[in-house]
C-alpha cells in the first residue's frame, strides 16, 4: 500500500492499517487483535463502534450537518451547552465549542484576557503554567506547556510564560513529603506572582493530573486549594485543563471535583466526542462571561467548524450514553482494581518505579534503579522499546515522560475505555505482564523483586 499519510515512524516501525473497533479491541487489516488500553490517547472513552452513537451520527446527518456558528444556533449545541452546565461544578455554564483540545486552551488563555480587558485592565496578558505539562500543539498553547520535547524547535515564537515547578511528588523538586512540605511547590506560584507582578498576569493554567508530559501525576490532596487561594488573593483566574481528566476519565466530570475545586474556566476535548467527533469546549463561570456579556457581547474566538451540530449532536450522545449506562460510578472500583493488579506488576519487575493517577487514568513510572529512583537515559528511549512491545503483543499503551520529554522520567498511561469490564482488565494485565517480561529479557534488565 502507498503510505502518503503524514505520520512518524516510532523506532522506524511501519503503523498497521485499522480495519474496524469493537468495545476495547481495534483490528487491523491483517487480522490482528489489540486491546486499547491508552483509548488511543485517552480519548475513546467509551469505546469503539457503540451503536447509540452511530444512530445519533445519523439522525443529525440526516437533518444538517453544517451551520455557521454567526448565522444559526442548532438544538444540538443548546442541547450540549445545557449538559455540560448542568454536568459541571458550580456556575460553570458557558461552554465555547471548538475542534480540539489545542483550541479550547488557546480560547481559555483568549477568554481569561478578554474578561480582564473588559474590566478595563490591559496589562493582565499573561498565563502562568507549570513545568512539565502540557496545553496543546498551536502556538498559544505550547506557549503555556512546560513540554520540553514540543516546544524546542519553536521556542523564538513562543510568548514568554513563567512557568513554576509541578506536584511531581515521586521526583519532588525540593525533596519534601506531602504533606509537611506544605505544598511548596503551589506556593511557589505565589513567588512567581509576587516577582512578576499581578497586574501583568491574567490567568494560571494547570491539568489536574498531569497527562502527556508526565504520565499521570496527581497532585496530594491539598494542592489545588493553595493553588486556588493564591489566585483568588491575586486576582488571577484559575484555568483548569480538563482536556485528558475531564468528561469522567477519573469519575467525575471534572477531576478538579475531587478537590472540591471550581475553576473559573475549564477545558474539555478528548472524551468529549470520545474519538467520534473532533469537539471541545472552553467553558466559562458565570464571573468570566459577565463582563464579555456586558461589553464585547462575544468571545473573541472561534473557528469555522466550531458548535458544527454533527459534532454536537455526538458529544451529547455520548454524555448520554455514560449518564444512562452509569458508566461514571463504575470508574473508581474499575480504577482500584486495575491499580492492584499494576502494584503486582511493580513487586515483580523493579524497573517499575511509581504507579500513580486517578480512576482510569493511570502512569506507569520506568526506573533504571528503583531503590534511587535513577531515571534511563534518554537516549535510550525506554517509553518507545514499552509502547513499541505492547504492540507487538496486542496492546496499546500511551506514552509519557521523558522518552519525548527530557524533565522527567520515562512512562507510560493505562487509560482504557470507561467501558472496559474486570475480565477486560485481566487480559489487559496478562498483555502488560508478557510486554514487561520481553523488556526485562531483551534488555537484560532485572526482573523479579
Ligand atoms: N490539553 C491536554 C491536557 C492534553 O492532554 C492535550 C492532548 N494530549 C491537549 C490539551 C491538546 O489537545 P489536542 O491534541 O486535541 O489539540
């Protein structure tokens, strides 16, 4: 077959071509069986092929795919934008829809300026971040991600965004505990503040477990409260990136919920259309839009496809489909047991040094030393050789860290789809197991604790 298709080789290796999902399982054309347990890239949160979503596909095909945003609304995007608020903390209840999590972080980053300059202060236009993170490709968003490995080419064209440490307790930058560390790496936010000046600094951006960059990292229980603190005493908004965590990958619609906290504007993709539509959203507390409603009257965003009802028709199917098969309440006892069935794995191959996340997002942390916590070279490319041979034994496995990151270690994600049943996960462990046991013979690194 003629590859003409813009993909990366990984380790020079060629892609099967996809023939049909099912549930958790992909086929490709050779006849192979893989379970998705990355749902591609924490995104096929239901699964693949479910048919309720088909129908709602067709039934909005049927009526109008296409509508631009400025000349008509549609009863699928009111339809979404009512779900969402009613499905998220607080007053949340303004969702700007867009294509992809990229967009609705730069649209966050343009909302949290806008609601500023609409108080008639111009000088708030920055967005502070962390280190290790990551917002998105374009370049407003990889402005605001601490992703080594994405921005190094394009660095001269990034704005200049402070970012300060992450809650990455197992490489703790100060060498603390949680929680006698009270937290220093949140309060460091209020040292950048103070060095920047708040009235340069208009919001500050964080994943509630960090995804990509850094293979699910959570933070200890009280730091989203400090972080929130900091920026109500300072006056900067608090954006929470619920691209990855969001839509009930950890339980709850929003992961921030698990502290408690209500951001003032939250970013949501991935799960979202769960790999049947590219959608997103933006979406804003009643305090941001106030100000934007009284003056301008509109974001000052937007894109051609964006609130399209053939993609909003499906976000809502699928939100209805987790609503009415409870698929949110399942998560955690999902979470916990496929998080034993990792412990196990890590007693037995000490290169395994952290297992870590939340409900059905989980990291996998390789160390070349476990007892010191020694990361692998970089240059030997730990992630791929994992990802690569979970492949080869049918498993797909999302990759983190360092082998395209160079701040941290090498890991991996376990995110299957919410969907996946116990006897799913086992088959999924036994997969993992063969994949870790090939790694520790070939490479000749020690197996068994
Ligand atoms: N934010 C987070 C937390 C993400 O994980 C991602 C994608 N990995 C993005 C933003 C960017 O989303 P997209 O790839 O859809 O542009």
């Amino acid at each position: 077959m003629k590859r003409s298709f813009l993909i990366k080789p990984v380790l020079d290796e060629m892609y099967p071509v996809i023939d049909y999902g099912k549930g958790v399982y992909l086929f490709d054309m050779d006849g192979k069986k893989y379970l998705d347990a990355a749902s591609g890239a924490v995104t096929a949160n239901i699964g693949h092929g479910v048919p309720e979503i088909m129908d709602a596909m067709n039934e909005q095909a049927k009526k109008v795919s296409f509508v631009y945003r400025s000349q008509f609304t549609s009863e699928a995007a009111e339809r979404l934008a009512e779900k969402i608020a009613e499905l998220t903390p607080g007053d949340l209840n303004w969702s700007f829809f867009v294509n992809s999590g990229s967009e609705a972080t730069e649209t966050a980053m343009k909302m949290a300026i806008q609601y500023w300059q609409e108080k008639g202060i111009h000088t708030k236009t920055k967005v502070l971040s962390r280190w290790v993170s990551y917002h998105g490709i374009t370049l407003g968003a990889l402005s605001m991600s601490g992703h080594t490995g994405r921005r190094a080419r394009f660095v001269p064209l990034l704005e200049d965004f402070p970012v300060i440490n992450p809650p990455y307790c197992y490489r703790c930058p100060y060498k603390l505990e949680a929680p006698s560390c009270q937290y220093a790496c949140a309060r460091e936010l209020e040292t950048a503040i103070n060095r920047i000046g708040a009235d340069k600094i208009a919001a500050f951006i964080a994943e509630p477990i960090i995804g990509a960059a850094g293979g699910a990292i959570a933070p200890p229980d009280e730091y989203f409260k400090v972080i929130k603190q900091i920026c109500e005493a300072n006056n900067i908004l608090f954006i929470a990136d619920e691209v990855m965590t969001g839509s009930f990958r950890t339980g709850k619609m929003l992961a921030c919920e698990h502290w408690d906290i209500t951001p003032d504007i939250v970013t949501l993709g991935k799960g979202m259309g769960a790999g049947y539509a590219p959608i997103a959203a933006a979406v804003a507390s009643e305090k941001v839009m106030k100000p934007i409603l009284a003056g301008t009257k509109q974001v000052m965003s937007g894109h051609t496809l964006s609130a399209n009802p053939q993609s909003c028709a499906i976000a809502l199917a699928v939100l209805e489909f987790i609503e009415k098969n409870k698929i949110m309440s399942q998560v955690e006892s999902k979470g916990n047991y496929l998080r034993d069935q990792l412990e196990k794995l890590k007693e037995q191959f000490l290169f395994i040094g952290d297992i870590r996340g939340k409900g059905l997002m989980l990291g996998i942390e390789f160390v070349a030393d476990s007892s010191g916590k020694k990361p692998y070279p970089r240059q030997a490319l730990i992630t791929q050789k994992m990802v690569s041979l979970a492949k080869e034994k049918g498993l797909i496995v999302y990759p983190a860290g360092s082998g395209i990151d160079g701040v941290n270690g090498d890991s991996i994600m376990i995110a299957p789809p919410l969907t996946i049943t116990e006897k799913e996960i086992d088959e999924l462990i036994v997969l993992l197991n063969e994949t870790f046991t090939s790694f520790a013979n070939d490479s000749g690194v020690i197996a068994g604790g």
